[in-house]
C-alpha cells in the first residue's frame, strides 16, 4: 500500500508517460482500484500543497496547526501571545506518536475519501474505490471471515500511515512555516523543502521523496532522475 502510494503520486504528477492523458488513467486505477481513494481528492489536496508549500491556511497539510500541533516558529509564538490553548503544546513531541503517524490514514482519511467524493459527485472515483473494497474484502473473508478481514484492513492502514506520515512530514516541518507572505514561487518552494540522505533503502522507503528540493522545483520529472 505504500509504494502504490508512491506509484500513483507518480502518475498525479504526470511523470510517467509522456501523455497526460495516459497518466490519468492509470493514476485513478492505481489510487482508486489499488488503495481504495479516490484521484480527484488527491489532486485537489496535492496541487494546493504544490503552489503554496507550508503556508498555513493556504497548504493543507499544514492545517493540523493550531488544533493539534504548534508549527513554525511565527505561528507558535502568535498562539503564546494570544494564548490559545487548543492542546498542551509543550508536550506535543510526546503526544504526536499517539495521534499522528498512527491515526492519519485509518481515522481521518478512511471516512473523509468517502465523503469527498460524494459530495462533489465524483462518480467515476468512488467506482474505483468501490472496486477496492469488494476485491479487498472478496479475498479475504473466505480465509479470515468478517472480524479478521476488518482487522487486517486496519492493520494494513496503521502500518502504512506510520510510513505514510514520517516520509512525507519529515521533509516539510522542520522547514519554515508561515502565513503566505506572496514570495516568488522559486523561494517558496526552497523555504519549505529539505532533502533527506540518498541511499538506496531510502530512495526505496520513501518513494524518492527524499529529494523533496528537486520534486519542488520539478514536479513532472521522474523520480529516478532526482538524484541527477
């Protein structure tokens, strides 16, 4: 699950064929039919991070900020001054084990896919989705039955959010965090992005988004070529 979840960001991008169009397609077959999400969502999400890395309000993935983590040395200190106390942020290194790697994928995105895609009547998304459920469940039930199917289900998503969220955390959040100041997009992107060690485990484990500089600065490039 998650190096299909690496392949389809592959084909979000268009980095894999030289048609835009073949790329679509084998992306909503890959995240719909593969891991049971639908494309649209991810498009929807991913752009938005893209155009305006790490700017809050503007970059989804940093919405956790204040509710659940303090991020960014600007936006921590305005929660101090104002003194909002969403959650005890002084032990948020601790509790970030609890309610992050762990709960992103099984307990946010399992119901949030679904209602995304309902809401904006993304047919063709939810089929794919669907196709990965009644397959999913079509292999497992006759050798697990109904209680270990679901718990392998679970399984499955908690260990892949784990991987899901330290690959793709650790290469944005130590960086700067901010409300959108409109610097060119050049600066932008090399303010919110950091590279991690080049190895070959770790070019595997992380579906080359250890070179997140270069996947910034050039989103349509194939991941084999970043090294380069």
């Amino acid at each position: 699950q998650a190096q299909a979840g690496w392949l389809q960001h592959d084909f979000g991008h268009l980095s894999v064929f030289s048609k835009s169009r073949w790329n679509h397609w084998v992306h909503k077959f890959v995240i719909g039919h593969l891991k049971g999400a639908p494309a649209s969502w991810w498009n929807h999400l991913h752009f938005q991070h893209h155009a305006k890395p790490n700017c809050f309000r503007k970059d989804p993935d940093v919405n956790m900020h204040p509710l659940f983590f303090a991020l960014g040395k600007t936006l921590s200190v305005e929660l101090g001054v104002q003194k909002k106390k969403f959650m005890p942020y002084n032990h948020q290194h601790k509790y970030f084990f609890i309610i992050g790697p762990p709960a992103l994928v099984p307990l946010y995105f399992q119901w949030y896919i679904f209602y995304f895609a309902v809401q904006r009547k993304q047919w063709v998304d939810l089929a794919w989705m669907l196709s990965f459920y009644i397959r999913f469940y079509l292999t497992y039930l006759p050798f697990l039955g109904v209680k270990g199917t679901l718990g392998l289900h679970l399984l499955v998503r908690f260990i892949e959010s784990n991987w899901f969220v330290w690959i793709t955390q650790m290469n944005h959040i130590p960086m700067h965090i901010d409300y959108d100041k409109n610097v060119d997009w050049f600066s932008t992107q090399l303010q919110a992005t950091c590279n991690v060690d080049q190895s070959l485990f770790n070019d595997w484990f992380s579906g080359h988004l250890n070179f997140q500089i270069e996947h910034h600065l050039f989103p349509t490039m194939p991941r084999h070529n970043y090294w380069k």
